[in-house]
C-alpha cells in the first residue's frame, strides 16, 4: 500500500478521532473509566488500523487490519448512540460526529472490496 497518511480515510478518521476526544471532555468524570474510555479507544484504533494496514506486506494481511478497523468504527458508532441515548450527547452533537463516522465506514468497505479484487 502506500503512506497512511496520504489515504483520505486516514485523514477522515483521525479528524473524527479528534472529535470524539473533544466531545467526551465535557462527559462527567464517572464516566472517564467507562464510556469515554471505550469510545476513545475505539474510535481511535480506527485509524491505527488503517496505519497498520499499510505496513503490511501483503494485500491480505492489510485488508484484515481494514477489516479491524471498520469494526472499531461499527463499535465506535455503538457507543456513541449509548452516549446519546443515556443524555451524554445532545441530538446535534451526536448527528455531527455521526456525519463525521459514516463516511470513514463507507471508505473502508470500498477499499477492503478493492483489496479483495487484488487477491
């Protein structure tokens, strides 16, 4: 593959990184070991599998870790409709960071489909 950075749905999902950390400052500190803590690592091992990805030697083994990282991205998603749902985050900012998550999840499955093509 190429440079993780160079990739859009790197950058994509380090943007959205940024913003789930800056979202989950403002949750109450009870939930600095539970929620935050889940969300943040989820949605930031999106990006680190992407990274991963591409320093792998093969086609293959760089799909699996896109695979991973659009299963941070589904689990991430989850946590942040719980956050939502238990008052944590307000409709807008939930509807923002979701806008900001979709695309990152649509970018991965067409680029695990192209890498599939490859094999």
């Amino acid at each position: 593959m190429q440079d993780f950075r160079n990739l859009r749905v790197w950058r994509s999902a380090h943007q959205v990184t940024l913003s789930v950390y800056r979202a989950t400052g403002t949750f109450p500190p009870a939930e600095q070991f539970g929620l935050v803590s889940q969300l943040r690592r989820s949605v930031a091992s999106i990006g680190a599998n992407i990274a991963e990805g591409c320093g792998r030697a093969s086609d293959a083994d760089a799909r699996r870790c896109l695979q991973i990282a659009l299963g941070s991205a589904c689990e991430a998603l989850n946590h942040l409709i719980l956050a939502r749902d238990l008052g944590l985050l307000d409709e807008p900012a939930f509807a923002a960071l979701e806008r900001e998550l979709s695309p990152v999840r649509r970018m991965l499955v067409r680029l695990i489909e192209r890498l599939r093509g490859n094999a």
